[in-house]
C-alpha cells in the first residue's frame, strides 16, 4: 500500500506547489516534499524509491545468484531492494563461512579444486546456472564455472554450499559454463583458449594442429546433488575460441549452441612477426556458431566410440563433425551471447563489433543438417550452413550487442556494450521498433525474472555494468563495478536502483523466484555432516563427550551449546596429530556458533546441529585460547577454553 499513499501524498505535494512547499519541519524528518526539495529528488526518484524500498521485516519476491567474478564466489542478492543477502564462497576461502581453515570444506576447496596437482584458490566465475526441472529453476543447486583453472562447482541451494568443484582434466581455459540441460541431465563447460587437450606440451606453431578447444558434458546425479565424472564425456572442437553456451529447449531440447570468435586461429604474435590475438581474431566476417545434437553425441559414447584423455571420453573432432554432432553456421564480427528463446525456436547472438543481433531459426538448421544441405566444409572437415537459409533475421540494436534475456511478452533484452544501453525489442516481430536505455557505463551481462526458463516473469531486469564512473562516492581507482535494476513493467523501462558490487568482476546471474527456495534452518539431526547429508558416526550426544588418545593420534569428541565448548580445555604434546570431532546441539533458527583456535589458522562455522572436523599437527607448543567467534548469547565471550600444547621435552 505504499505505493498508492505516495503518489497521494505526492500528487497534494504537486498541488501545493513542490518542491518549493513550506516543510512542516525541517531536515529529512519533515513531510515529502520537504525531503524531495532537500534532497533534490524528482517524481521518478520518489517512485524508484517506493518500487524497491522493502520495509523491514517484509522479504524479497526475487532472489539473484550473480557471479563474483574474480571473487571466485556468489553474490545472493534480493530483488526489488536489491540488498546483498550473502556471499557464498566457492573456489576461495572465506572465514565466517569457515571454508578453508580447517573444516569440512577443505577437501572441497583445497583437494578437489587442485588442477594438476595444483592448490588453487581463487577462481574466475563467470556464469552461474540454476539447477532446472522441465525447463524451469527448480532451486535445488546452482552451478558455477571457474575461467581461470577450468573448474566447475555445485552448490546445494539447501544450505547455500559449495559441495564439489570438478577440475576439467581437458582444457585449460573454460567460458561456456556452467549451462545445464533442461532437466539438469548434464551441466556442459566449454572451452575458451584452445591449447593441447590434457595438459600437453606444443609450441604456437602447432596451433592448428595440436592446439583445441572441447565441450564438456558433466553427467549431474540429481539424487546425490553431484556431477558424475565417471558418466560424464566430452567432444574434441576446433581451436576456434569457443565463447557463450546455452542448451536448446522444448522444441529444440537435445541441441547446445556455443558461440565462437577466433576462426582465424590467432595465437598472437607467437613471439614473431604476427599481430596480437585482438586483431588476428578479427580479420574474418565470420566465425562459426556451434551446432551440437548432444542426444546424438550421447549415442556415440554409449557405442563406444571415444578416446580417453586423462580419464574422459572423448569423441574426437573427426567423428563429431562425420556424425553431425558437431555442423557449424556464420556468425557475424566478433560474437558474443548465445541466448535460446524462452520457447526453443530460435538462437540469438550479439557481435562485439557488430551492430546487430542474428536471430538463428533451429527448425531451419536441424532441416539443413537433416537434408545434408551445406555450403562448405572448415579445415576440419565440420560441415557449414548457409548463413541466410539459417536465420530468421537481424536486428540492428547498436554497437556491440552481446548478451539478450526475454520476457513473458515476447521482448528481448539486449545488453549494448559501446552504446552502454539496454536494449529493448521484439525477437518476434522485427518490425517493431526497438527502445533504448541508457545505463552506467558499458553493460556486460543481463539477467531477468526467470529469464532462462521456458516461461519468464517480467517484472524487472538488472544491467550488469562493468564501469561506475561518476556513480559513488570515490574509493580509490579501482572502481566498484554497478548493477542497475530496471522496472520493465510498464510501457517503457526505467532504472530503479543502483547497486555497487564491490567484490571481483560479475558476469552473469540468474534471478529467481524467491519462493522456489526450499533452504533448510538447521541440520538435523544434529550432528548432521553437510557433506554427506547424514549424521555423522563421530557425532557426539550430550554427556559422551571426551579425549581419546592413541599413540601421537588425539581425537577430541566435542559439544557445542550456547555458552560452552565441552570438554573445553585440551592437553595435548607437541607433534601430536589433533582432529577435533565437533557437534552442535542446536536446532534453533540462527543458534550459530563458530571455533576458533588462536594462531592456527582453523576457524569453523558451527551452524545449528551441524558436524565438523578439523585435523591439525599441534607442531606450536604454547597456550593457544580457543573461542566463538559468532556472537551468540549475553555469554559469547566466555564461550572459550584452551588448547595446551605441551612442548617436546617438557
Ligand atoms: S562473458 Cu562477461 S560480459 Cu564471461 Cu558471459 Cu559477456
Ligand atoms: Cu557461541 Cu559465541
């Protein structure tokens, strides 16, 4: 009802002459039209404002899971108000979350995460993907790829955590991921810089021979909340750049589209006399739009028809492109985005340096591929379509279009990277004229209500802007990149908030639904292990906590209760190997606790009824306080005790 009651009040504000209207008393505690003509806000501002002010104790309807870019982790955001509801730490550690200092979730980050043997902690995300059920977020998991170290991570939306990373035993580069079929059968990373598959050696000069790109289909367990490796595969590409992904859906289900840049195969100056990838990857009018019938794919692996490098199969780029998994079509001037129709008919892909937006009609491909027309074939023997027999048309949208979402009207939305500008049009009727937004400074990504579903909402979208100049209050000259939300409810858009990522560069996000949530409050029963999502037999019940010492090996079965750690105090020697068994008896909402130990570098989060472990040489002797490091009571800080290490010799 606020939103009637202010446009009265605004609308008597207007009458008595706003906003130069005698305040009733002064300073922002006075009327709204004092507060307008005191803060020079307009009948826009003041509606924005009613639009996304979300008062206190009044939830958000939207919830947006944006990539934290080199943050390597999740932003959780709330639409409209657009405040940051958490971070949910992926490919890096974070304390408060106690994920990678000594918990559970080390082996996550720290063993599953090693690429090549590697410890890696940090990740570059790029798009994050929810989990689907026929084509719409079921808000069951959410998947992330990781640019820099070719990773991939599951992240169980029932407690917000990261419960896997794959590291990709192919490439050593991805982009196009974490894209997930319509029914979550697989969650497909495709390759960005091409290099020898499985870590190999080769020198530039063998670019085109040994150098390649791969599609990686990760086989998802939706009942273990895992991606399968074992069931998993992959196709051998050619060293093209592979760029955005997005699977086919409805009438085109069974397809995965992936755009590409770099048909020239330019690898730089290859320390001579060539030009930089940036104009060597740009010589050509057009790179190839991928065309992959993975159902098909499929049926090669069952037949067995793949090689295996380093534990994957792999359907070579020779049998991709003989058995049609793999046909190619133009795409013109540096593509980028690769955005199915909420119905599955069409592809649509922007051009970096291009002015339009290519709308690809799928039923007209799959009939050239059926009827075996095509007009050429690439170095590699994968067969071309005609670029005209393959579209439905262009539209000219302004410099630089790249990524496009819809709505549940049959507009698109396309992000406008030199324009800086969000582009609104008709992906049905390209007739219709287009409208444009300008937004602050130079748009990315684009997401909307339920975009990537077979039936988006409307409602809002959010610009994705990589530059803020001139937007916040200075803080240094690195600039925080700005997330616009856009009101697309009514006949023509308007930006509504401005929003600050201070955290890495995000590229993609979804929004969804914040009722599709379906998050649990505590782990139950206490004791429960995250990980294995059953009750840990090291789970401790009340009054059988104790110290149990073996040779150098000391466990430690502990209780944590608001206000107290039992047993509290350990003894233990210098050398011995500690691993502390920790259970929380809570089941209240928000009982959090945390364990810390002083200069060992352990810190856990304790959430209600949850199990952790943390295994340490106790290699400093010394009196080490340990502590809660959530405030959880009146009697927080006296939720301590001590750890006494017992030098050698003494
Ligand atoms: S890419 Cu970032 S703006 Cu990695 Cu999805 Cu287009
Ligand atoms: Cu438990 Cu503070």
């Amino acid at each position: 009802m606020l939103v009637p009651s202010l446009l009265l009040f605004f609308a008597s504000c207007q009458n008595a002459g706003a906003p130069t209207a005698p305040a009733p008393t002064a300073g922002t505690g006075g009327g709204l039209a004092s507060i307008m003509a005191e803060r020079g806000l307009s009948e826009a501002d003041v509606l924005a404002a009613a639009k996304t002010y979300t008062p206190t104790g009044k939830l958000d309807d939207y919830v947006i899971f944006g990539s934290g870019g080199h943050g390597g982790n999740i932003v959780v955001i709330g639409v409209p108000s657009m405040r940051i509801l958490k971070y949910i730490s992926v490919f890096g550690p974070e304390p408060w979350q106690g994920y990678g200092y000594g918990g559970l979730g080390d082996d996550v980050l720290y063993e599953q995460g090693k690429q090549g043997g590697k410890e890696i902690t940090w990740g570059d995300v790029h798009h994050p993907n929810l989990s689907e059920t026929g084509g719409e977020y079921d808000g069951n998991f959410l998947f992330l790829n990781d640019k820099a170290n070719a990773r991939v991570a599951v992240i169980d939306l029932k407690d917000f955590m990261t419960k896997q990373i794959v590291a990709n035993p192919l490439v050593m580069s991805d982009h196009g991921g974490a894209f997930v079929t319509p029914n979550t059968d697989y969650v497909v990373e495709t390759s960005q810089y091409a290099a020898p598959l499985g870590g190999k050696f080769a020198t530039l000069d063998k670019y085109e021979t040994e150098y390649r790109g791969a599609a990686v289909f990760w086989k998802f367990d939706k009942v273990k909340g895992r991606i399968d490796q074992e069931n998993s595969w992959a196709i051998e590409l050619p060293p093209y750049a592979q760029d955005l992904a997005d699977a086919g859906k409805l009438v085109s289900d069974g397809y995965v589209f992936i755009n590409s840049w770099n048909s020239e195969m330019s690898a730089g100056t290859e320390g001579k006399d060539k030009p930089f990838t940036e104009s060597g990857a740009s010589q050509n009018d057009m790179d190839y739009l991928h065309v992959i019938d993975w159902k098909k794919a499929e049926t090669l692996v069952a037949a067995g028809k793949t090689t295996t490098i380093n534990g994957i199969r792999v359907i070579s780029l020779a049998d991709a492109a003989a058995e049609h998994v793999l046909t190619f079509v133009g795409e013109p001037k540096s593509p980028h985005g690769c955005d199915v129709t909420p119905d599955g008919t069409a592809v649509v892909v922007g051009g970096k340096l291009d002015t339009h937006a290519t709308i690809y009609d799928i039923a007209k491909m799959q009939d050239l591929i059926a009827k075996g027309t095509f007009t050429g074939k690439d170095k590699f023997g994968v067969d071309i379509m005609d670029f005209q027999a393959s579209i439905r048309g262009q539209k000219e949208l302004g410099l630089g279009p790249l990524h496009t979402v819809y709505d549940e009207k049959g507009f698109a939305y396309t992000s406008v990277f030199l324009d800086s500008t969000v582009v609104k049009w008709n992906w049905k009727n390209l007739e219709e004229p287009i409208e444009a937004l300008g937004v602050q400074y130079n748009i990315g990504h684009i997401t909307a209500a339920e975009g990537d579903t077979i039936s988006p909402d409307g409602k809002y979208v959010v610009a994705m802007n990589k530059m803020s100049q001139d937007r916040y209050v200075n803080v240094g000259p690195l600039l925080p990149q700005s997330f616009q939300l856009i009101d697309i409810s009514g006949p023509t858009m308007k930006v509504i908030y401005d929003m600050p990522i201070p955290l890495g560069e995000p590229h993609y996000s979804q929004m969804m639904k914040a009722d599709k949530l379906h998050t649990i409050t505590a782990y139950t029963p206490a004791g429960t292990n995250p990980y294995t999502d059953t009750k840990s037999e090291f789970a401790v019940a009340s009054g059988e906590e104790k110290i149990v010492r073996n040779g150098k090996k000391v466990d430690v079965y502990m209780s944590v209760i608001r206000s107290h750690f039992t047993p509290d105090n350990i003894e233990v020697n210098e050398g011995d190997e500690v691993t502390l068994h920790l259970t929380s008896m809570e089941q209240a909402l928000d009982q959090t606790h945390g364990f810390a130990i002083d200069m060992y570098n352990v810190n856990v989060s304790m959430e209600p009824g949850k199990y952790e472990e943390i295994t340490f040489v106790a290699d400093r002797a010394g009196v080490f306080p340990f502590y809660c490091t959530e405030f959880c009571s009146a009697l927080h800080l006296e939720m301590m005790g001590y750890l006494l290490v017992k030098p050698n010799g003494a």
